[in-house]
C-alpha cells in the first residue's frame, strides 16, 4: 500500500517533509519504520512469512512485525497500528520495550532503495497464535521459533537474511535479558 510518510535527513532527523513511500522508495530519501520482535517467556520469537506478493523479500521468514511510520504518526501509534494489522494483536503502549533505532540502507534489484531508521521494540507474546488473525495479503504465515534461531542466522537459508546476523544478535541478548529479568526467582 502507498502511503504518505516523512521524510527524513540522513541522521534521522525530521526534515518537515512528507512524501509516498514509493516516491521515498525511488528516490533513496530516508524515512522511518518499526520493527517489533514478540517473544514468549518460554524463549521463543515469533516470526512472519512474508506474502509471495511482498515487492521486497517476498516469502522470506522475518521479524514478528514490521512497517513504515506514516506522516505525522507517533512511533508508539504505528508499532501497535502494525501490530494490530498484521496479526490481530492489540497492545498498549508499555507493552513495548525499546531496544534500538537502526540505520539501514540497502538496494533491491527491483529498484527500491531503502534508507531507513528502524525503531526496534520487543513485546512479549502472552496469548496463543491461534488468537491471532494474520493480513493475508501481507503475511503468509506466522510461527514460533526458538530464540536461539536469531543467533543461528548465518547458517540458515530462508529464514531471515544472513547479512544482518550482528542486528539478529542484539534482538536476541534484549529479548533473553528481559525473559531473565522477569522471571521470578
């Protein structure tokens, strides 16, 4: 879907203006997305198949949730709007734990130059997935996975891009830091 989003200078700050994604898209401009990482207490993370249909990593197994901040939108507000249209799932604000924002620039042999600040959260998953209602025309599948799938990257074909182990890595050492912080002693 086009939709309207800011633009942003190459060190992620506001520029005051907005433009399609797939203008930002074709142009390289820098503009912001989040990712969300949901995770269970029993150390597994949720992963998304994305749609066959997708312009960028169709069918690709990827992170729990992920999508563009649209002009004006809060970070929070887009995070739970993602959240809520890619599966179903409705989260309040101090659900999400902020790990990181991420400067990402790659080229797609479609033509999509993606310049792009990631705002990265975890949230914990705390009901089953078939609770969920996944946006068929976004995501083909979801699935848990081991937590320890996210350290293993390098050597996996098809589920997530072994080029960004290291981004893989730190999600991984946020989410297993906070499963060990609330877990009762």
């Amino acid at each position: 879907m086009d939709e309207l989003i800011d633009i942003l200078t190459s060190e992620g700050k506001a520029t005051g203006k907005s433009a399609l994604k797939s203008e930002a898209h074709h142009h390289g401009w820098f503009h912001a997305t989040v990712h969300i990482w949901l995770f269970t207490t029993d150390a597994k993370v949720l992963l998304q198949k994305r749609g066959l249909n997708k312009k960028v990593f169709p069918g690709l197994w990827d992170i729990s949730v992920a999508g563009h901040i649209g002009a004006g939108e809060s970070i929070l507000t887009a995070a739970k709007r993602e959240v809520f249209e890619e599966i179903g799932l409705q989260l309040t604000d101090t659900d999400f734990t902020k790990i990181a924002t991420r400067k990402h620039q790659i080229s797609h042999k479609n033509g999509i130059i993606d310049n792009e600040f990631h705002q990265v959260f975890i949230a914990e998953l705390k009901i089953p997935l078939t609770k969920l209602a996944l946006q068929e025309t976004e995501v083909a599948a979801i699935e848990l996975f081991d937590l320890t799938i996210l350290k293993q990257t390098k050597n996996l074909h098809n589920v997530l891009l072994p080029e960004f182990h290291d981004y893989y890595c730190k999600v991984y050492d946020a989410i297993n830091s906070k499963i060990l912080n609330s877990t009762p002693e």
